[in-house]
C-alpha cells in the first residue's frame, strides 16, 4: 500500500539501499523499533494478489494493478525480496493468502512455493529462483477483512468460514506444523460483529489457531478524552472477541483455546482520507501519510499497555503499517529515515516489557467522555522479569489540565533505573524531514522511591515509562 514497500523499505539507487534495492536506513530504523514479527503483503492489498507475479527473474515479471488501493504494481518486490529483508531485520514472518479472488489451490501452491523442501512442482520452482532452502514460514493468515464491503472477495460470515476451514485443512496436509489465522471483523464498528466471529468459528474453530482483531483510532468531534482513553475501546474489544472464542469452544465442548490475533492496529485519521475510489491510478502513490503528534504518542503508548494486559490470549499483534503508511518510519527519496513521534513508546515498551505481565488495578479519578461516558484518568499497566527482578511500569494521564500523582507498593526495596516521559508539553508537535529529533522521551527526576514503595509525577496528557530494579544490598 502506498510507499510503505516501494520508496519505503525497497528504493534501489537511494544511497541507503543495498545491492538488493534494501534501505539500510529502514532496516537499522526496524531494528531499533524492536520489531519481531511482520505480516506480508498486506492487508486489502492480498485479497486481489497473485504471489506467482511478484517471484521469478524480476525482468520477467508483469506489471499489475491493484485493485485494492487502485495502484500499479511492478511486482519487482515479493515473496522472495521479502524473505531477504526479514533475515536482514531478524523478523518472523507472517504470510497472507489471497482468499478474495482465489482459494484452496492457490493457498496451498504458496505453501508449497515457501516451506516444501523440494522434489515437487512448486517447491522446485523456488529452488529455480535461486532459493535452495526453504522459507520456514510458520503462521499464515487465512484472507483479510473478508467481511468488508469494500474488500474484493468479500464474502458471508458462512461462506468464509468454510473457505477458511478447507483452505487450512488442506495446507496443514503440507505442512502440520503452521499456525492459521482466520478473519475475525474488521473493526468492531461492523453490524456483523460478534456474529460473524460467532459463524466463522462455528466452522474453521478445530482448524484455525488465531482470529484476529483489526482496529483504528481517531478523535471524533472535541471529544478529546475519549480519544485520550481509546484503550479502553481496545480492552472492550478484545474481552468481547475473547468471550466469543470461548462461548463456541464451550458450545463445541473443546479443549483448546484460540488466541487473537491483533494483526492491524494503530492510530489513522481515516476521516481526512479520500477513499479508494476516489483515487487516481499510480505508482506507489503517497497515501494516508498521516503525521504524528505528542498527543497521539500517548495514546498509541496506551494502547501498548492494552495489548500488555491481554497478552495472555493477544498473542500477536501488528502495528499497521511499518514505513511512511500510518507509520512510525518516514523516509523520502533524498533523505534518510527519520522516527515519528509514535515510534517512541513502540520502542521502548517492546525493549522493556520483559517477563510476567503483572496484574495492576489502579485508583483513579474519573474524566467525562462524551462517546465513551466516564472514563479514568490515570491507566497503568507493569511488566516483572523473574531473571533481574527489575519491574517496568507504564503510565498514562489523560487528564489535559491536570498532573497526578502515581503511587505504587513495591515487593522489596527497588531503586529507580530509568524514567522517561512522553508528554506534557508540546503536544501538537511532531518530527518531520526538516526536524526529525524535535520529539524524544525525556528523562524525569520527579519520581521518589522509600522502601516498598514508589510515587512518581504524571504530567497532563503524558505515557510515563519507569524501570526499577532490586537495589544491592550492602554487606555489613
């Protein structure tokens, strides 16, 4: 979609990019971001592709159009280049198939293309591009969005399960070894929803291991707080989709239980966007290359800390999309990469938030939302890893006129290694090609630690992040 690939992570003749057309700078940038997993290709962009024109000697491959985001594909970047750049950034990958305008077949074709080891049609024709070994690629996604208007293929609740149901029966045959994920709804805005995760696992729920869960966030009218608390959407969502894989494991009297997969989630102004249709016909064409604030920072950090709380059945979740798309890398032509503002809390939730997710109940005072009603000010979730002992512990404040005070016990003595803030001040600002460290964490002091115990300041419209360790004890 847009330059997310193209101008994005593969620009041949930039200065950054290697011999295969790869930006280092987008690389070292991925890396940082403490990215482990990347779903490809995409999003609506599958529901129309054929993964057979994106492989083979480059020169031989057609030029396409995508009907998805009315694009022309020059198909010189697939499967392969793909393959390539996730060894470079040390990623798992997560492949799509195209079960909009294809099915079982062709499903199956790619397996065979990525994980066969050779000896057969497909298997052999990878080791003919010059791949010997094969892909490995151990989660798959069964489709996307597949219950949306705007998605080619779209299908019924019943008609996709089914699909989806025979496509991964018969890939399994393959390879037993993969995870599936199946379609979940595309937001939980869909009048479908529930419903149709409901019908969907009623027929793909002993194949499928995952369904996955989409969801954007934008602020709508002055509802600023609302905007603020969008967690609290995503904590809705994922509890009702999580009651909803139980209720048909129980009705199917099974003994697994299915994990979500979160495979796009992110902060989009959808409502400055054009739409499809209203696009014109290009080349990698600039689309919704939103800019990100200090306030939208904080709200992205927020909705980590969900994800945090859920990862006992979120066991995957991508931010969508990685370059220049809704992204936290920005890249021109005649630059180099640069972070967005979201890039920060990204990156420094997936260094810290190690170990156990710990329970965490605060007290907070109440913000009145006009969509969502009353709403907390303060949110707080912490992570513990049981190797150092060090506890990490993210903090927002919602609230926009006011600071407030974290007070937390603490199990044992600890001292404070790291406290930063995302916040506070400056909150329209952004980085930009002109100005790309204009935003950064901070570092605080405004923190004070007494035995088993800590208190530390949360400024207005802030996402705090505070690292503690087990202070040494002394020999007497």
């Amino acid at each position: 979609m847009g330059r997310c690939v193209y101008g994005g992570v593969y620009e041949p003749g930039h200065p950054e990019a290697d011999v295969d057309g790869l930006r280092a700078d987008v690389v070292k940038l991925t890396r940082e971001l403490g990215v482990t997993a990347v779903r490809y290709p995409g999003g609506n962009f599958v529901s129309g592709y054929r993964w057979e024109d994106g492989v083979g000697p480059v020169e031989q491959r057609p030029q396409t159009l995508d009907l998805a985001w009315r694009s022309v594909e020059p198909n010189t970047f697939g499967l392969n280049e793909f393959m390539t750049w996730a060894r470079q950034t040390d990623i798992e990958p997560i492949m799509a198939v195209n079960l909009g305008t294809r099915g079982v077949e062709d499903a199956c074709n790619l397996l065979e293309y990525a994980n066969f080891p050779g000896g057969t049609r497909w298997s052999d024709l990878r080791i003919a591009h010059g791949v010997r070994e094969p892909h490995r690629i151990r989660t798959w996604c069964l489709g996307n969005e597949m219950d949306g208007p705007w998605q080619i293929g779209q299908k019924t609740a019943t008609e996709y399960g089914r699909l989806a149901a025979e496509t991964g029966k018969a890939m399994r045959r393959i390879d037993p070894s993969i995870e599936l994920v199946a379609c979940g709804s595309s937001n939980e805005r869909m009048p479908t929803f529930g419903s149709w995760e409901a019908q969907v696992l009623d027929e793909a729920y002993d194949v499928v291991d995952y369904i996955s869960l989409h969801a954007y966030f934008e602020q709508h009218g002055d509802d600023r707080v609302g905007f603020l608390a969008s967690a609290q959407v995503m904590d809705s969502f994922i509890e009702g989709v999580v009651a909803t894989c139980d209720h048909i494991g129980a009705k199917r009297r099974s003994r697994r239980k299915l994990n979500l997969s979160f495979d796009e989630w992110n902060l989009w102004y959808e409502s400055r966007f054009a739409g499809q249709d209203n696009l014109d016909w290009a080349r990698a064409p600039r689309l919704i290359e939103d800019e990100y604030t200090v306030e939208d920072a904080v709200v992205l950090g927020n909705l980590l800390m969900s994800l945090l709380r859920h990862s006992d059945r979120v066991t995957i979740a991508c931010l969508a999309q990685l370059v220049n798309v809704i992204a936290p890398i920005r890249t021109e032509p005649d630059t180099g990469a640069w972070r967005q503002t979201i890039f920060y809390p990204f990156a420094l939730t997936a260094r810290h938030a190690r170990g156990e997710v710990l329970r965490v109940e605060p007290v907070s005072p109440m913000l009145h939302s006009a969509t969502l009603g009353d709403v907390a000010a303060v949110d707080v979730a912490a992570t513990r890893d049981p190797e150092t002992g060090e506890t990490t512990i993210f903090a927002v404040n919602r609230d926009d006129r006011q600071a407030a005070t974290l007070q937390l016990r603490l199990a044992g003595d600890h001292e404070v290694v790291e406290h930063v803030v995302l916040g506070g001040q400056d909150l329209l600002a952004t980085n930009s090609k002109s100005a790309p460290r204009r935003v950064e964490p901070r570092t605080s002091t405004r923190h004070f630690v007494e035995p088993s115990s800590l208190s530390a300041e949360l400024p207005p419209v802030s996402w705090s992040m505070i690292r503690t360790a087990p202070r040494a004890s002394v020999a007497g």
